[in-house]
C-alpha cells in the first residue's frame, strides 16, 4: 500500500489488444493452409495459448507431438521473429488479463474433495498476501478519511463495479453522502466536478482495466480529492492516487479470484463502522426504521 509515490508505471490497459492476442488471432488466420506438421502445434497453441509462455520450443514440439523444426516454421509463418518473440506476446497477454491466455492445462486434483481444498488455498493465498501487506498507518488514515470526507464516491467498471458497489453499500450504512459511480445511461463529469479536497475517491480497479479508471483518477486528483486505488499487483501505482492497494487475484484457472478483494473491503468496511462509532450507530438505526415504514423487509 503506498501514498502518492513516483513510480515506474505498468502498461496501460488500452493497449491495443491486438498486439497482446496476436499469437492466437495469427494461429487462426493462418490454420486451413498450414500443413500437418504445423497444425498439430497449432492445435495445442489454440487450444491452451496461455501454455506457450511456460514452454519452450523444444517442450511445445514434444508436448503436441510435433517437432521443433515445425514449431520454427510455424512461428514464422505466424510473423514473429522468433520463438521469444511469441512467448513475449503471450505474456504481455497474461498480465493484460486476457483469461484466454491465463487459461493453463489443469493442474487441479481429480477427487472433489481435493478440488475443494484446492480452491480454498488459492483463495486463503490471496488473502494473506493482500492483508499482511497492509501498512497500519495508511490503514487508519484510510479509514479516518472514509468516516471524516464531505462526500465518499465509489466508482468501478466492469468486474470491479460489483466490488465497488459491495463497499458503498457496507458505507452507506453508517454514513451519509456515499454515491456509486458510474450510474447507467448518466455520465461522470457531473459528479467528478462536485468533489473537492474534503471528498474521497475510492476507485476498485481490477484488470483488465477500462481507460476510464486512471483518467478519472486524475480528473478527481485535479480536483484536490483524496484518493484510494483498489487493485490488482499488475496496475503499479498512479502517482495520482493518494493511496494504492495492490490485492492478490491470481490462481491457477483462467479466471482471476476477488475473494481477497471482497475480504479487503469487508475489513476496510468493519472498520469504518467501529470509527463511526455512536454516529454510525444512530444512522444505521433510522434506516432500519425507515425499513419498516415503508415495508422493505420482512
């Protein structure tokens, strides 16, 4: 977690996503006039392409049952220089997020039971990481800044919106002036325009990322906000951002994992509403009232 330091920064996410799919786009271009030798390769690389980072022209041959004589042929033919060259494309795709590409050959334990503990140690993984990287001191001026802003607006695109969307409703319980961004068929400016240096910004940034995420950033830093940047260990740090955490989403299937994101929030949230104390305590009371007035719940 760090606090509006320089650094170097990660690709951006608008890069043209041709240039980080194009081993397999070229695969499928090329696949009826490619002869047998090649199209055995070709059938393993369209099948897992995510597999070509981890191997190398040797082990691709062996592993389709080709040679390596017809994997330098192919690549060729796909236009990359050369073998590094594709393995290179493969794992710009990977860290863009392409679950194409993150895709891999099950490496998973055949028994349910075992498939079960499996995929709770990936998850327990991510937390960890996520959690024990925390700095105490960035966690409690976060969260003064979440119970002392004018305004809180959380905002996310895609996957992060639910995760934005999952903190506004723990905050919105215990605090007024908490909005979710963005709003369907409304634009941003409207609401970027209002914040000032008593509102926070909290923006849930997981890849693959919309251009919209830094530039709003940006425009929210312009306006003197405080910021939080919640996302993933590929992005870096905007040096817009008044503070960044980095959480741990990855495992082994193609899909990245949010459990580690959603026990951050959850943390971050129980938080808050310690902070809020009596405040917090009294607002949540007038919504359960108002619950019943109007017979939301039963």
């Amino acid at each position: 977690m760090t606090k509006k330091t320089k650094q170097p920064q990660a690709p951006h996410d608008a890069n043209d996503a041709a240039t980080h799919t194009a081993l397999e786009k070229a695969v499928r271009a090329q696949y009826a006039s490619l002869p047998v030798s090649e199209r055995r390769i070709a059938d393993f690389i369209l099948e897992f392409p995510g597999e070509v980072a981890a191997y190398t022209a040797t082990e691709l041959a062996e592993l389709s049952n080709g040679s390596k004589a017809a994997v330098t042929r192919l690549i060729k033919r796909l236009g990359f220089a050369n073998y590094d060259e594709a393995r290179r494309a493969v794992r710009d795709a990977q860290t863009w997020g392409s679950p194409l590409y993150l895709m891999q050959k099950s490496h998973q334990p055949k028994d349910f039971a075992g498939r079960v503990q499996f995929h709770i140690d990936q998850d327990v993984q991510n937390i960890t990481t996520t959690l024990q990287s925390l700095s105490p001191d960035s966690f409690r001026s976060i969260v003064d800044a979440i119970c002392t802003a004018r305004r809180v607006v959380c905002v996310g695109w895609r996957n992060s919106y639910f995760l934005a969307a999952y903190l506004h409703w723990q905050i919105v319980q215990v605090r007024a002036d908490v909005s979710l961004l963005p709003n369907a068929g409304m634009t941003l400016a409207e609401d970027i325009a209002m914040l000032g240096k008593d509102d926070l910004l909290i923006c849930v940034g997981m890849r693959r990322r919309v251009p919209q995420v830094e530039k709003v950033i940006a425009a929210a830093d312009k306006q003197q906000a405080k910021i939080l940047y919640v996302t993933d260990r590929t992005a870096g740090t905007l040096s817009s951002a008044t503070w960044t955490i980095p959480c741990s989403v990855r495992g082994s299937e193609p899909f990245d994992r949010y459990g580690a994101v959603l026990s951050l929030l959850h943390f971050i949230s129980v938080a808050v509403v310690e902070k809020m104390g009596e405040t917090g305590r009294k607002h949540l009371q007038s919504i359960e009232q108002l619950h019943d007035t109007i017979d939301e719940m039963e």
